[in-house]
C-alpha cells in the first residue's frame, strides 16, 4: 500500500505522540521539515530520540552529516526493514531492469528538493554523456525510466501537472554514496539541463506572448 507524506500538521502530532510530549513543537517542526515529512523517517527520528535518548539537535547534525548511517539505526515498529535498507533494494533493482536510469536519479538528486517539470528531460543538451544523452532522448526508454522510479518508490509522480519529485532524504542517500568527482559531473549535468530547459522556455514564450514559470 502506497503511503503519502505526512502534511506538517500530522508530522508534528506524530513526533509528539512517539515521544511521548517529550520534544518541543519547534524541534518536531524542524525534524519534520528536515524528513521531508516521510512516515517512516519520522518513526525512526522518534524511536532514537524517544527510545535513545537522542536530542532533536544532535539527530539533525547527525542528518546533515551522516544521512545515511543514520537513517539506518532503529528498525521501525511493523516494517521489516529500516529506511536506508529499503532503499539499497529498490535501488538495486532500478539498477538491474535499467542501469542508466540510476544515473538519470542521480541527477535528480541535484535538482532541489521540490517537484520539477518533467519537461525538463525533453531533450538532452550538449555535454552529457553518450548513455545519458540516449535515454533522455528516445521518449519510450525514458517514459519507462521515469515509471520505474515512481514503482520503485524513488519518486513521485504527479500526472495532472507533470512534475516529478525525489524526496529530499532519497536525495540525501544518493548525493551521500557519490564521489567528489561524481558530485562535480552531476552537479554539472543537473545545471545543463536546467539551462537548456530554461532557453526553450523563453523561446515558447517568446512565440506565444506568454509567461513562463518552472517549478524547481
């Protein structure tokens, strides 16, 4: 059963109630908005600060720092395994139905932590790599890349507005396991996309006398 982010509203009554009233409104606000208001996430938070005695800012220097040892500790209550071991396997198994797909994740881990436009993948500009530049431009292996990271629970997909969203703690994950080599190229070929989606945009607007606004 697919399970959707909290609103803040109910982060904050679940972080109060899983540690029992003993973290302030202000710590379970920040937590929540570091977490991205992720169910799971905030059920690890609350067991470590709860049942560890962690405190709120000790767990987000820690998040910062050490996202993913962190997000390891404390198998949450009624789920089999831990956030970053659920992870790992849907991970793995992007990796084995379309490895060049992970790579196009990756990239979205450099995008910002909201939804962007779909359309940003529309064409591949200049200076990506060769596999890259395949994937984004045949649309069928893309479209299936892209479905793949919505079942595999790496990202969300909103049909109606056609934006994809990696959660910011997915984003973390990844941008964690990179080398500084490998965050410099992505880092890079996130800013070529944006660039060349931007320049279309302008362009569509310029023909059509209209406005035009991205979601980043």
């Amino acid at each position: 059963m697919a399970v959707n982010v909290f609103d803040r509203a109910e982060s904050l009554a679940f972080l109060r109630g899983r540690t029992n009233d003993s973290i302030g409104e202000v710590d379970a606000d920040r937590l929540a908005e570091e977490l991205g208001d992720l169910p799971l996430a905030l059920e690890q938070a609350g067991a470590l600060l709860f049942e560890r005695g962690m405190s709120a800012s000790e767990y987000l220097r820690l998040l910062a720092e050490r996202p993913g040892q962190l997000l390891s500790q404390g198998r949450p209550a009624e789920y089999p395994v831990p956030l970053t071991a659920a992870w790992s396997v849907s991970m793995a198994n992007l990796a084995g139905l379309l490895p060049e797909a992970v790579d196009l994740l990756r990239v979205c881990a450099f995008l910002g932590p909201g939804p962007f436009r779909r359309d940003l993948f529309h064409r591949a500009p200049e200076g990506l790599s060769p596999e890259l530049t395949s994937l984004i431009n045949d649309p069928i292996r893309l479209s299936r890349a892209v479905g793949e990271f919505s079942s595999h629970g790496l990202a969300r997909l909103d049909i109606s507005h056609r934006t994809i969203e990696v959660h910011r703690l997915t984003q973390r994950l990844i941008r964690e396991e990179l080398s500084p080599e490998e965050h410099g190229r992505l880092r890079h070929v996130a800013s070529l996309l944006l660039a060349a989606h931007g320049s279309a945009a302008a362009d569509d607007a310029g023909r059509t006398g209209g406005a035009f606004s991205d979601v980043s």
